[in-house]
C-alpha cells in the first residue's frame, strides 16, 4: 500500500506560439460577429458558445498544472469575499468547474475586461502558473485580447450554469378542502364545594423537542449551573472596561435581591438553552451581505512566507500524485518530496529534458509523456478534457547504496556513484555504477543537492557524501585544457556554464536590420484552375530576418500577413512581359509576385530575400548546446564525446583568448538571457538558461577589462538584439511533438 502526500507532480507542459497568431484571430473574428447580436447571447448562440470556448482556451493553454484549471490563477486576484460568493452562487464542485463559473460570471457581469487588465500588469503571477509559450505569457497577444474585450462591455450575456437544475417555485396559497370541521358545544355544570377547595393548577408549556431528555436531576442541576455559570462570565468579560486591570481586585458591592417567583426547573432549563441557541444562530451569516464582513483579528494575522522557487524547480499541485506513485514508486510508504527539470547528453550537443524526482527513499531520472484523448476535446469543455499521463524510468537511485557526488564546477554537472560491487538501474533494466544528469544553472544545482540531504534524511538514511574537488570529471576537463592550451600558465578552469552557443559575422554593412517600402503584390495558381490569380494590391512591406511583415501602410499600426521565407524554395526575376521590375517567390503551389519601383530597388529586394532564403538552407540560425570553459587567460567552447567518461575525449568547437574580446552585450527578453561577444569580427552568442546565469558571468567577466553594456544605441547593438530575438526558444521546447492549438476545435 503507498503512502502519498497530497502532492501532484507537474504534467510535461506541451506549448508552442506558432498558432497564436491564427487563435487571436480567431477571436477577433468571433468578438465581431458576437458585437452584430440584437439578443441576449447565451449558450444557444452558435457565436456566443465559440467565444467563450475560445477564451477558456486562451486561459487554459500552457498551464504548468496541465489540467486546464485557471482558478488557481484568477483567486490571486480576487478578494475572499468574491471567492466565496462565486462558490455559492455556482456551486464549488472541483477547480475545472470553479473556473469555468469564474469566465461565465465575468462575461455575465461585464468584468472580464477589467480583470483581464489587472492580469495584464501582473506578469510574476503569469510566469508562475503559466508555461512561457501560453496565451497569457505572450503580452502582446494578452493586450490584444484585452483590447478586443473591453469591446464586448456593451453586449449582455447571460451564461448560467447547467450544474443545479431549477427548483420548483413554493405556491403562494394552499387550497384546503372544503371539509366543515365538527365543533364540540361545552356543557356547564355546577361546580361543587370540593371543586372550590381544590389547589389551582398552573400553566405548563408542552416540552419542547429539541431539549433532550436528562435522566436524572443531579445532571440537570449540573448542567443548569454549567450554563448559568459560562452565561455570566461571557456577560462580566463584555461589561468590563478595556482600561481596568484584569489582576486587580474588584470591590465588594452590596446588592439588594428581590424575591422573584419561583420557577420550574424545566421552564429554566428549557429558556436558557433556547437562548443560547438563538445567540448561537445570530452568530451565523445568513445572507451574502454578512459576508462582506472582515473579522479584524484575521486582518492581523501574515500570510506565511513562501520560499521563492529556484529556476528549474518545479511547482507540484495536489491530486496527480497517484499516477506517479503507481508508474515509478518502488518501495511502499515512499513519500515524493521534490521535482526538478534537469538534462541529459547536454555536453554531448544532443540535449534531452528529463524529470529528476527526490523522495524519501530513491532518486528517478525520469521522462513524461502526457496523451490527449481526441473525443474529449470536442466535447463540452465543462467537463474538462481527459489526458492520460505516464512516465519512462531512465535511473533508479537508492540512497542507500550511494557512494558519493561528485558536482562539476558551479554545480553545471551532478553525476551519482554507486558504492563497489552496486549498481544503480538505469535504460531498461540495464545496470551502471553511475548516473549523470546537467542543471545548466549554479543555484539549480545547490538546491538539487540540498533536497538530496533533506530526503535522506526524512527515510532516516545517511545524507550522502558530496565532492566538489578533484572529481573524476573535473579531472577530464583539466587533462583537456592542458592538451588544447599547453601554452596557457594554469589550466584550473574559473568559470564553467552550460550554454547553446552560436556564431555570426559582424558586418553591419552586409547584415542590415531591415528593409522596407512600398511593393504591389499578387499571387499566382498555376496548378488550380478555378483560382488563377489575384489583382495586384500596393502594400508596406518590412523585411527582418527570414519574414517579410506587410503593413497596411507606413505606420505600420495594422498588420495584413506575413511572408516566411522559410517556406520557400527560391526567388527569380520575372519577365518583363509579366511585370516590369517584378520578381517571383515560389512557395509551395503559389508564386508570390512582387513589383518595386525601380531596377535599384529590385535588386536590392531580391538580393536581401535570397541570403534569408540561403541562410535558413545552411541553417545558420541554429545554435549548438556547448560548454563553456573560461580559465585564467583563454575562453574554450567544447562538447564532450559519446564515451567521455571511458576515453576522455573532448571536441573543440573555439578557442579565443580573452584579450581578443572588444566589447560585449547582454539581451534580456522574454526568451532569451544571452551575452554576445564581439572577438575578432565575429559575434559569439551565448544563451543562458537564466538570467542569474547571465549575471554570473557578466559578474566574473569585470575582473578584466572587457565594456559589457546593457544598451544597444550603436548600429551593432541594434544587429544584435535583432539578431538574438530571431532565436527560438531553446531551453523550454516541449517535449511532446504535438501542439494542443492546433487540435482544440471550437464546440
């Protein structure tokens, strides 16, 4: 039988931003057609269900959970009062439903818009429930679609739930039957003179139901004084003055007591229970307005301070636990302490993500694979979509037959040995006496080694030993750079980082940023006969990299396309009987058909298009994951071989000397933490997992005297941040080759 915490691991978060483009204008579309109703739009409206199946996309896409559940997101936001009417008035079932009563009310009410802002300005709340490649992580995506809401303020919606069925309305009026009832006529008779000498009987209430039965009047009396007794110390305690001292003695006072009547002790006992339990009930909120109240002594009381996560770690949300349990879990009572996103054969230049999960008695290497069932997805979004999660073991880790660990310099390189004649399973039952993942990042790798000692510690194992000197792999990397340096005078490396590395030249005249003008441009079919091709239209035309961007006109404040000259195969200049000064893109079955103003500017539009076109064939915008080795004197970009820790082989990628560096750049953007180095006419591109590594290395580079600056005012700072920003994202690609954009259809 396990033992779980309420703990759930984080699925493999499967986003992408190639279909941002296409999703917002989906909603576009659909906000313009909804704006053309004359009616309440509610859930029998085609337009009014597709759009608000399309926004709970737009907020479920790229979840860390993974499980399409936003409330957690949307309650930072929102005060308690609010939570708590939501849950009452659509009733709080799970977080998947909660979420989708939140969206209903928003829109129903007309407070999307302003929410939506207030998540706009708000971007460390959407870093951290949202992958980067999500809808809310795109900001200029999130201010689109804030934009087109604040046009739907007009429109009355009304979305109900579908959750609690009508009750019945009470009648006003019952209808009795009409039964004449039977009077009894009272007879008097002659009162006696016994009847006038017997004792008068009182009036006694009927006993009330709710008072139980006491068996004996010892309790009574007992219970009597136990309530008269706490009644008058919660009355003394309310009457007594904040500024009298609870430690003085309080003077004799000298009451009068009037005789009262003598009562049952039924009557008291049965009043004093009915007025507690009226001052129980009056205690009670009976409406939503008795919600609106703050009790000031949890106003007082500090939220707990939660411990900032470090990159890498992962954020783990009850209720998935379980499938990891059964998957991977070995032993029973195996409790799941913490997760993080580590790599495999990152030195080799073949990165793979991998899990690496701690728990009380073993450490994983793990790999997920997270599946969507197609027919879910097309059903009522309410219901939430079913995805089966399961897990590959790569390594199973005992700690107790743990060696040691030997951690690389700045904590780049873990690798666990197994103690003599041990082994560790790892790959399909296979056996190795060690096991090696990367952390690319120094504050990931302390606090991996930290969650390794608290876990040993919790299954009351022995934390294991870790070293950081003279280590097996430090000891290749010197052997290395004494093969590759001999003239360097020490060979002790100072820095070390795991980085994808990329070079390109720095010739500003040859790598301009942009070319834009006026161009006329057509398509042509030729394969289709019912489409042949469309009228030349004038459009403002921007080209950055291998996209050309078409404007409406020069402001360029209203998007038409764009061309990905990636897409195609190659460019020729037409004849002068189809088109004068023209030249033709072939993509695909189209011909793209582009005519400038004058033989100059042909020239120069076709020979800028083919070096985008040439570059993406040789694939320059690639970048390599390497390792970064500084020393003393002397920079190294290297890989490790396949069998690195057999033969001890190397590969050198470059080798500068630090001198050589004229100047540097950092660029911090969404994607990116990178730090591009001007050495002897090339730009070498380093990007870092983090910009606490990019800070690392800027910090270590002022020992010498290398201008790093953080602002691109020159023409080549502009190249590089032009540059830089064309890279995809290359630490966070998912893992799963599908792209949940592209399968979500509108219901």
């Amino acid at each position: 039988m396990f033992q779980l915490s309420a703990v759930t691991l984080k699925p493999e978060v499967r986003a992408s931003r190639s279909q941002h483009g296409p999703f917002q204008e989906k909603i576009a579309a659909l906000v313009d057609k909804v704006l053309k109703e004359r009616e309440i739009v509610d859930m029998e409206n085609e337009n009014g269900k597709m759009l608000f199946n399309s926004m709970d996309t737009f907020f479920s896409y790229g979840l860390l959970s993974g499980d399409r559940v936003y409330w957690r997101f949307v309650k930072e936001f929102l005060p308690k009062t609010e939570q708590a009417m939501l849950k009452a008035e659509w009733g709080g079932v799970n977080n998947r439903r909660m979420s989708i009563a939140w969206l209903k009310s928003a829109f129903n009410k007309g407070t999307l818009h302003f929410q939506m802002l207030s998540f706009k300005t708000n971007k460390s709340l959407i870093y951290r429930y949202y992958h980067q490649n999500a809808c809310m992580s795109n900001m200029g995506m999130l201010e689109a679609v804030t934009d087109l809401m604040e046009k739907l303020i007009q429109v009355q919606f009304a979305f109900y739930s579908t959750l609690k069925l009508r009750q019945e309305p009470m009648p006003a009026v019952v209808v009795a039957s009409p039964v004449t009832p039977q009077v009894k006529i009272p007879r008097r008779r002659r009162i006696t003179e016994n009847d006038r000498n017997e004792a008068p009987t009182p009036n006694r209430l009927p006993p009330n139901s709710s008072v139980p039965n006491i068996a004996a009047s010892i309790d009574q009396e007992v219970l009597l004084d136990e309530l008269i007794r706490n009644r008058k110390m919660r009355q003394m305690g309310m009457s007594n003055a904040p500024e009298q001292s609870e430690t003085s003695p309080s003077p004799p006072v000298l009451q009068i007591e009037h005789p009262q009547p003598e009562e049952r002790l039924d009557d008291v006992l049965r009043k004093t229970l009915s007025q507690v339990r009226m001052e129980y009930l009056s205690e009670e909120p009976k409406s939503f307005d008795s919600l609106l109240h703050y009790d000031e002594v949890e106003s007082k009381i500090k939220a707990p301070e939660v411990e900032p996560l470090t990159e890498g770690e992962l954020v783990i949300h009850p209720g998935d636990i379980l499938q990891l349990a059964m998957d991977v879990f070995v032993e029973r009572g195996e409790k799941f302490h913490k997760m993080f996103h580590v790599y495999d054969r990152f030195g080799v230049g073949t990165p793979v993500q991998r899990l690496l999960a701690i728990t009380n008695y073993h450490m994983y290497v793990l790999s997920q694979t997270v599946s969507v069932d197609d027919s879910s997805l097309l059903g009522s979004l309410e219901e939430g979509v079913q995805s089966t999660t399961s897990y590959h073991i790569h390594a199973v880790m005992p700690y107790s037959i743990i060696d040691y660990i030997a951690v690389s310099v700045d904590m780049q390189v873990i690798v666990v040995y197994a103690k003599a004649d041990q082994n560790f399973t790892v790959e399909e039952k296979m056996i190795d006496n060690r096991s090696m993942f990367q952390t690319g990042e120094a504050q990931l790798g302390e606090a991996i080694l930290k969650a390794i000692k608290e876990g040993a510690t919790i299954g009351e194992h022995t934390a294991p030993v870790i070293l950081t000197e003279s280590t097996p792999y430090t000891l290749i990397l010197k052997r290395y750079l004494a093969r590759e340096i001999p003239s360097a005078p020490s060979n002790e490396v100072e820095y070390m980082a795991l980085m994808f590395w990329k070079e390109c030249s720095a010739d500003v005249s040859h790598r301009g940023d942009e070319l834009s003008g006026y161009i006329y441009k057509r398509s042509v079919f030729p394969n289709r006969w019912r489409k042949g091709q469309n009228e030349w239209t004038q459009r403002f035309m921007v080209s950055r990299g291998t996209k050309i961007y078409v404007y409406i006109d020069s402001s360029c404040k209203e998007g038409d396309y764009v061309i990905d000259l990636s897409q195609c195969s190659e460019i020729t200049e037409c004849d002068e009987k189809t088109a004068q000064w023209a030249c033709q893109l072939t993509k695909g079955d189209e011909l793209i058909q582009l005519q400038c103003g004058s033989r100059e500017a042909l020239y120069k539009w076709m020979q800028r298009i083919s070096i985008a076109i040439c570059s993406q064939a040789q694939g320059s915008d690639e970048a390599v994951a390497s390792i970064l080795l500084i020393t003393e004197t002397h920079a190294v970009i290297c890989q490790e071989g396949d069998k690195c820790y057999n033969d001890g082989f190397v590969r050198t990628l470059l080798v500068f000397n630090l001198t050589e560096i004229k100047c540097g750049w950092t660029v911090r953007c969404e994607q990116h933490a990178a730090l591009v180095l001007h050495v002897e006419g090339f730009l070498q591109c380093f990007f870092f997992r983090s910009e606490a590594e990019l800070d690392r290395i800027v910090k270590h580079f002022t020992k010498y005297p290398i201008p790093i600056d953080d602002d691109q005012m020159s023409k080549l700072g502009q190249l590089v941040q032009a540059e830089c920003r064309r890279m995809p994202d290359l630490w966070f690609k998912a893992v799963s080759a599908r792209e949940e954009l592209e399968t979500v259809e509108a219901c």
